[in-house]
C-alpha cells in the first residue's frame, strides 16, 4: 500500500452513477469552505454537497473535478460527495460515454469534445 492515497484500498473499480442508490454525476463548481461544495449535477440543478469526514484532508477537491454526489432528497438542495473521480477515471467514464455533454464543458472541455 506504499503511495496509496485516500485510506482503503480499492478494488480498482470505478463507481458509476446509480438510480437505484440515487447517485448522480456532477462537476465541484465553487469550493465554499467549511467543508462544502457547490456542484452542478447531470439533472441540470445545483446543489450544495457536503465532504464527509472520511474525504476530509485526504481527498482535495477543486473546482472542475468530475465528482459522485448523493442527494439528500430535501427541499433545501443539499447532499454529500461519494466519490471524487482522478484523471484516469475522468477519461475512462469519458470514453464511456456516460457524462453529459453539459458537464464536460464545466470541466473545461475535457475529452477532445
């Protein structure tokens, strides 16, 4: 485990977008402080996010990162981050074709798009 950052070890999977869990793909427009981001999700709205404390100085998010994000089901369009994508997931969900064009141009026209 030497050079491995963000606690557990995973399997090498890439979680993907679920219904069924009711996670979404979205893009961290604005870091907000106290431990909060404003992302845009793939269903076209905004929402503040949460970083859970498991994230919390081990995963540093910046504007512009693809990110899995799990809403609250509240009125007050709230929710907490699941997973913040690296590169080489970023480009391998890309090549999948499974993040909407609206989201790409948030990250800066990633892709060749």
């Amino acid at each position: 485990m030497v050079g491995h950052k963000g606690g557990k070890e995973r399997s090498g999977e890439t979680p993907l977008p679920s219904d069924e869990e009711g996670t979404m793909l979205c893009v961290a427009e604005k870091v907000l402080g106290g431990n909060f981001v404003e992302v845009m999700c793939s269903d076209g709205n905004k929402y503040r996010a949460m970083i859970p404390g498991k994230m919390r100085r081990k995963i540093w998010i910046h504007e512009g990162d693809l990110v899995l994000f799990l809403p609250w089901g509240t009125a007050d369009m709230k929710g907490e981050l699941v997973h913040r994508y690296n590169e080489g997931e970023t480009r391998e969900l890309l090549r999948k074709g499974l993040v909407p064009k609206e989201l790409v141009e948030l990250m800066g026209g990633e892709g060749g798009t």
